[in-house]
C-alpha cells in the first residue's frame, strides 16, 4: 500500500469514527481540524480507541497505525 493509500484510508477512518462518535460527542467534531490538527486528532483517536464498542475500538486501533506513518498533509 501507497502512501496516498494510506492517507485515504486514514481520512476515511476518521470520518467514520467522526460519525460513529457523533451523539457521544458533548459538540460536533470539526472534520477539518481532525484532518489538519494532529493533537486534535490523537486525542480524538485515544477517545475512540476507549469505546464500548468494539468496531469504533478496532477502527481507531487502524487509524493510530496510519497515523503514526506521518502527517496528512
């Protein structure tokens, strides 16, 4: 895999999560700065990482990995 693959998959993880997150969320989630802000969007990933459900969990497990790759930018 590329590493425009691997930023694809990333934004399209976050995205997910984003969404999957939204009702747990005390406010709606800024997708530009989660994309654009890597402390933003550690911190988002560690929240997600902690749900109850095991789907959110695997899929900010993946999103940690690409993450850690390097920056989107």
């Amino acid at each position: 895999m590329n590493l425009k693959q691997e930023k694809d998959e990333l934004i399209s993880i976050l995205w997910k999560l984003k969404n999957a997150t939204l009702a747990s969320q005390p406010r709606p989630v800024d997708f530009s700065q989660l994309l654009h802000d890597r402390n933003f969007r550690s911190d988002f990933i560690e929240q997600a990482a902690n749900s109850s459900y095991s789907e959110i969990r695997h899929a900010a497990k993946r999103a940690r990995e690409l993450d850690a790759r390097g920056p989107l930018e």
